[in-house]
C-alpha cells in the first residue's frame, strides 16, 4: 500500500522508485524523526550517502518528507500522507524527538484562526521544546 503511494508521487514527477529510493523510504518508515547522519549510518551497507542526500532532496520537495527544524538542526520523518498528523516535543537536555498525541481541538484552533486572518492552511508543523520525562527526574 505504502509503496503505491510512493511510486505514484514519483511517477506524478516523472521519477520512478529506484532501489535507493525504496531503501530511503524504508528507513523512514514507522520511525521516530531521523538526522540525514543517523540515516546515512543505517543506510551505509546498501545506499551510498551521496544516493541518500538526492533521494531526501526529492521526497521533500514532493511532499514525502517533512524537515522538522530544531534551531540549527534538522530531522525528517515521512510525511501526512504515510503517517497521522501529529505534532512534536524536543527534548533541549537530551536532544531527543517525541511525537505528540493528536489532539483534533488545537487542529481546529489552528484552522479557525488562520481563517479569521483571511488564510487557508495547507498545512502545519508544531514543536514544543522543553524536557522530557526522563530530564525532568534526573534534574529534579
């Protein structure tokens, strides 16, 4: 199922499902949020790093890939299409990446005041930045 959807978005753009694609893909897949070093290390016996930088660079830019900005770094995960919506928590102690529980009221808040300025949302990213569960106790 999930590689249908893919082969379409690619195919849309006129690229096909490579291997190194398919494998990029797969690495993404029901994962937490991933630096581009944490997927070039997994990647490193079956796709050359260089292959990774290219296939991260169209999955964004077609909307397979969200870039989730945490201050002067960046993670990725697959996008809405292949996951629930969901929003964020960054660790600031530990560095880690949590997905929040979906909550259909804050989506609604968000939607009704972009429309109240006048806009029409497409989409949303939502992080929270604080400590964690485990950075809590041990800095309690």
């Amino acid at each position: 199922m999930h590689y249908k959807t893919l082969r379409a978005l690619l195919k849309k753009n006129g690229s096909s499902l490579t291997k190194p694609r398919k494998v990029v893909f797969d690495l993404l897949f029901n994962q937490k949020p991933q630096t581009m070093q944490v997927l070039i290390g997994r990647a490193k016996d079956r796709v050359d790093r260089a292959s990774v930088y290219r296939a991260m660079e169209l999955f964004e830019k077609l909307g397979i890939v969200n870039r989730l900005n945490i201050g002067w770094k960046y993670k990725f995960e697959l996008s809405d299409v292949f996951q629930e919506h969901h929003h964020h928590f960054h660790c600031t102690n530990c560095g880690t990446t949590f997905s929040l529980e979906p909550n259909s009221m804050l989506e609604t808040m968000i939607d009704t005041v972009a429309a109240k300025s006048g806009h029409s949302p497409r989409g949303h990213q939502l992080e929270v930045y604080g400590l964690c569960a485990d950075c809590q106790r041990r800095t309690a």
